[in-house]
C-alpha cells in the first residue's frame, strides 16, 4: 500500500513508501524515526490530528514535524 510521507525534520522531504495494509501511525514512526521521541512530533495524517493506532489507509498522507528544534533558545 502507499502512503506520501512528509518528514519535516531537519531538511525535511516527501516521497511516497510502501506500507504494509494496517500499518499503525506509530508502527510507521517506528520505522522512519525509531531514534526520536513521538511526544516531541507533532504528527498529522491528511493534515488532522491522529492517534498512535490509527491505521493507514491507502493514499494517506503522513507528516512528522519536530515540535522542539535543535539548538533553539527556549
């Protein structure tokens, strides 16, 4: 199945990926961001709020953006 995913981290890109049918969001965070901390995302599927088990659906689009950025002054 396939999904536009939008890492906003860093430089940032977006692409489509391949992702097994019933993929969780938090599955996919797994995989694309296992080294960083999901409470430090703001996380959207088709531009709206989710939950971690929402599962995704064909043609979702997925976004992760850091809500705290490296090396900003608070």
């Amino acid at each position: 199945m396939r999904v536009l995913f939008i890492n906003n981290d860093g430089g940032g890109f977006a692409d489509y990926i391949d992702v097994k049918p019933e993929t969780t969001v938090a599955q996919l965070f797994e995989q694309k961001s296992s080294h960083r901390n999901p409470s430090d995302y703001l996380i959207r599927v088709n531009r709206q709020p989710c939950t971690s088990d929402q599962a995704l659906q064909e043609d979702d689009r997925v976004s992760f953006t850091p809500t705290k950025i490296e090396g900003a002054s608070v």
